[in-house]
C-alpha cells in the first residue's frame, strides 16, 4: 500500500529550508510515497535544518523517530503546522514520562520541554491550540504502546511530568489562565470553548503542586459557571478544600444482561 507523508524543513529558528530530496528540484516542503514500513532519502541542503514529520497529519501512522530533544523543541516553539507542534509536545512528554518509568534521568527533556513550552505559553493567541500543546499524554495512548500495560510506572510518569510542569511553569500557567478568563462560561461561541478547554491542562499541573493561587482560581472558576455547590461533596485536605460531584453513571458489565447503576 503506498501512503503519501509530507516532509517540511525549516531552521532552527522556523525560517523556511529549501532542500533537495535524492537530487530533486530544491523546495522547503516536499510529498514522500511510502511503499513500505522504511525509505531513505538523500537530503542536500546549503543551511542547518530540522525535520517537520507528517505535516497535516499526512499519514495516520505511529511514527518512531531518534530526534533530539532539541530537535522536538525547536518544531514546538517555531514549527507552522499544527499537528507537527502538537506531536513535538507529546513526544517530548512521553521521553519524560518514559525515563520516569525506567528510572533514568530525564532533566535534558524536561528542560527542552520546559522551555519550549514557557516560549508557546506567553505567545499562543489560539486557545484550542495552546490547550493542546499544554495536555499531557492520556494513560489509554500510553498503555496502548506495550502489550503489557505498566499501569503504576503509567501513573507514576504522568504524576512526576505534572508536578514538575506546575512548579517550573507556575507564574506562566498563572498568567495563561488569567488572559484567557475572559470567556463565558456558558458560552457557545468558538473563543468560549476554546478557552474552556485550557481549565485541565492549566490548572492541574499547579493543583499537583498545592498552588493557593490555582486553588483560588478553581473556586472562582465553579462560582462565575454558577454550578450549585449542592451537586458537590465537600471534603478538606490540609488547608485545601476540595469538591466532588457525584453524577450517575451506568457500567456494561461482562453479562450483557446486567447493567449496574449508581452515584
């Protein structure tokens, strides 16, 4: 089966490359058919580039590469595609999450994604799109990539990228959540939406850390919905109090005669 995969490159700094694929024409973004799981191409070019993979989400696969950190971070701070900044963003997570798990270092990852994320955070006028590069990488895509699914270092990774995001991209998340505080919250116009969206990857790296400030905002965020505080359980933890909503759910047991149902 041949499947097309469109290749951009640019600089280090997002300027456009043109580069020449196996002695072709020179262009900054070529069409590659794939007719098999590997390709080599021979590239030339007059200037240092990057690689910008699978621009449009060209080709619906799970692509393995050996990019550098820095490599990822330049794509997800410069890159003019928004699928290629959104993958650079998971990939640079699940290496954190991954080195967790194996109980290696994973500071040269975690500072490339630090850093690229602080530049998008302060720039990124699209909220959609900022929602996206700040979520982490959910449990089901990370236990799908095993045939064993490591449920524990899953959680552990995933806790260790949170906490870590909320104390060194405190002030930033901060500031991200309040210049875009401005929605409605019952609001169905795109700009509404769009900034609703950003309530989970924002505030749950600094709720991880204790943030009184995202605290704060989280109580301030439930009274301006004007949700009934009547619907929550009201609990304390330390000097923190926290709300649960009980809503009813239905579980499909194995017996498809027999459907549970509760609060």
């Amino acid at each position: 089966m041949s499947m097309p995969v469109v290749l951009g490159f640019m600089s280090p700094t997002g300027t456009p490359v043109a580069v020449s694929l196996d002695g072709g024409a020179a262009a900054a973004e070529h069409t590659v058919v794939l007719a098999g799981r590997e390709r080599s191409l021979s590239v030339s070019a007059t200037e240092p580039w990057v690689l910008s993979p699978l621009r449009g989400y060209s080709a619906p696969v799970d692509l393995t590469v050996d990019l550098s950190h820095q490599h990822l971070g330049a794509l997800l701070m410069h890159d003019t595609d928004a699928f290629v900044r959104w993958w650079a963003s998971e990939e640079l997570m699940i290496r954190v999450i991954d080195a967790v798990r194996a109980g290696t270092a994973a500071d040269d990852a975690l500072d490339e994604l630090v850093a690229a994320l602080e530049h998008v955070a302060v720039r990124e006028h699209d909220p959609v799109l900022l929602a996206q590069l700040l979520a982490l990488p959910d449990e089901f895509m990370l236990g799908d990539r095993e045939a064993m699914i490591d449920v524990d270092g899953v959680a552990a990774g995933l806790e260790h990228l949170r906490v870590a995001l909320g104390h060194r991209l405190h002030d930033t998340l901060l500031g991200v959540w309040h210049r875009f505080a401005t929605d409605d919250p019952t609001g169905t116009s795109s700009a509404d939406i769009g900034a609703r969206m950003l309530v989970e990857p924002v505030l749950a790296p600094l709720l991880a850390v204790a943030s009184p400030e995202a605290s704060r905002d989280s109580f301030a965020e439930l009274a301006r919905a004007a949700l009934d505080p009547a619907q929550y359980a009201r609990t304390t933890h330390g000097e923190f109090e926290i709300w649960e909503r009980q809503v009813p759910f239905r579980a499909i047991t194995h017996d498809p005669k027999r459907v549970m149902k509760g609060t």
